[in-house]
C-alpha cells in the first residue's frame, strides 16, 4: 500500500533522479553494493539474494519503502531502504552512497527520507516512541559522522571475531545425554521455535516468522551440513543450536576462507552447562574437514551472557566493529 501521504524524496540539489527500487533493478543495484564494498570493506556484504529479498519482505512496499538516486546516465549511486517488522515500532534503515559520489551531502538526504518514512510507518498503525535503527561500520568515519550530525545516538556494538583452523579444534564436549543432529528440512520448523525463544532475551532481537526463517535456511550461502541442532537423547527437545554459511567471495574480501556461525543459540534449561563451546568446537571440524582456513562469528559486545569471553577463550579475535546507531522519530532529524 502507498503511503496516504507521500515522503518527500531528496531534492535536486543532489544531482540525481530518485524513484523507488524495482526487481529489474536488482543488478544494477548489486554492483552499487560492489563498489561500496571495495573501498568500504565492511565485515559483510548482502548478495544479490538478499537484495532481491529485500523487495520481497513480507509487510514492506518497496514502491513507497526503497529508494534509489540515478545520474543521467541512469546508473544508481545511491539507494535507501526502510523495514519494518510486524508488531514492532523500531524500523531498519539500510542504504549506502557510490564513494565517487560522497561528500555532497546525499547520504543526509537519503537518511531523512528514511527517518520521515519510518515515522510514517509507525504512525500509519498507531504506534508509540518510533525509532529508526542503522549500522554503521567502526572504521566507516563518514558515515560515523553522518549518522552523529543528525541526532543518532550509540546503542550497542556488534564485534565480527575469527580463529585460524590449523591447529585441532578445542577439546569442548557435549554433556552426558546429549547429541548433535545435522540440519535437516524436517526440524526447521522445531528449530525456528527454538530459535524464537532462545533469543527472546536477547537486545534487538524480534521473533523470526516462517518466511524470514525461509529466507536464513533458503539463503544460497546456508550450509545445511555445516548446521546442527543439539538434542536431548531421552526426550528429543532441542537444547541448542548451530547455523552456518559460507560466502564464496571470503577470500577477496578477508585474505582467508571462512565457515560463519551466523546463528549460535542455547534455550534457558540447558545453559551453563558448556554446550555452546562443544558447538563451535564441532563447527570448526566441519569447517576444517570442508577446506576452510577459519571459522567466523559476530558478538553482541555488551551481551550479558558473556559470549565475546567464550569466544575469546576458543581462539576468536576480533577483525572488525559495528556500531549501532538509534534516532528516536518523536522529532525531526538536526
């Protein structure tokens, strides 16, 4: 559905025409993403799957949710993109400026329209405190800066961690009683419960629904034979679990190979008992037994479990910083 009142796109005044995102777009888009990446180097970067699920998402209307800024030549050099999950009044920003492009304010220009769309949103179910959420890279000063000028405020810092893989994995066993399953279609669904309530007190987190979870377990980069569940033998509950992925453009981007543990989780009766060591020490064999020279993660830095010390203590160390930024949407942008 179109917005009742339409968002004001950015102006003139940044020498680009502005239009919403479409599915023939979708290349030209990724290779805007690909020049970001080469001098950005951030310690992700979404493929053509996830921008094409992006104007899929369920709830969101990429005709009045994206925004993309071409020159006269019709090539994107800027884009922008706001979500918003069900239920929820904290909205997702995610866009970017082509470096060639930067420094003329049209970074500033796509986030207002980003902040006034999410506003919209929220406002358009009646909800209370709108917040729009971005992620900025640590060693990204521009956008750093960006994002501080307008009023965002620091909330919380993801860490991107490795270990090299040519020395035996740790000796971390599993408890009495319980086994590792690989992933199979027949417990996604069991396993997307499980995942829901093992990061219900996780900061940030918002339940996954049956096609978000589709997407993470459908992605091209998802290695089902990486990925496991820990079960209880008696009962057959899941007590944990372990999902991983693969990007084949690693080596480019790292210097190195690298199995990821893109979801790593352990439901409240089973904590404190060193079963998420056991996986990620099971995770690195089948990395390593894949050809993989390191295994990779991400960290919550300020989550309470103590995550980033288990990590630590196995050999992770970290190769890069996300800084999450929150604007309260009750005010305008400075």
């Amino acid at each position: 559905m179109a917005p009742t009142h339409p968002v004001q796109l950015p102006g003139p005044q940044t020498q680009l025409a502005w239009r919403a995102i479409t599915a023939a777009d979708v290349d030209d888009w990724h290779a805007l993403i690909r020049r970001m990446v080469e001098v950005d180097k951030p310690g992700w970067a979404e493929d053509r799957a996830d921008l094409e699920h992006a104007l899929q998402r369920q709830g969101d209307d990429p005709a009045a949710d994206s925004l993309l800024g071409v020159d006269a030549d019709g090539v994107p050099r800027a884009f922008g993109l706001v979500s918003l999950n069900p239920g929820s009044v904290r909205a997702t920003g995610f866009g970017g400026v082509d470096p060639a492009w930067r420094r003329q304010g049209i970074g500033t220009a796509v986030y207002r329209w980003q902040a006034a769309r999410a506003r919209e949103r929220v406002r358009e179910r009646n909800g209370a405190n709108p917040v729009l959420r971005s992620y900025a890279e640590a060693n990204n000063p521009s956008h750093l800066a960006l994002l501080e000028s307008v009023g965002a405020r620091v909330v919380r810092y993801f860490t991107e961690m490795t270990r090299p893989l040519d020395g035996d994995p740790p000796d971390a066993q599993l408890p009495a009683g319980m086994e590792f399953r690989t992933f199979s279609e027949g417990i996604s669904e069991e396993l997307r419960q499980a995942h829901n309530e093992a990061f219900r007190d996780h900061w940030g987190s918002e339940p996954r629904d049956a096609e978000s979870w589709k997407f993470t377990v459908g992605h091209p980069q998802f290695r089902p034979d990486w990925s496991f569940v820990v079960v209880d033998k008696d009962t057959g509950a899941i007590g944990a679990y372990q999902l991983a992925s693969y990007d084949p453009e690693s080596p480019a981007i790292f210097g190195y190979s690298e199995g990821y543990t893109e979801l790593l989780g352990v439901l409240r009766p089973w904590r404190g008992k060193g079963i998420a060591p056991a996986m990620l020490a099971e995770a690195m064999r089948r990395f390593r037994d894949s050809g993989m020279q390191n295994a990779g993660l991400g960290v919550d830095t300020e989550n309470p479990s103590g995550a980033l010390r288990i990590y630590e203590n196995l050999g992770y160390r970290p190769v890069s910083r996300q800084v999450v930024y929150d604007l309260p949407l009750d005010t305008e942008p400075a």
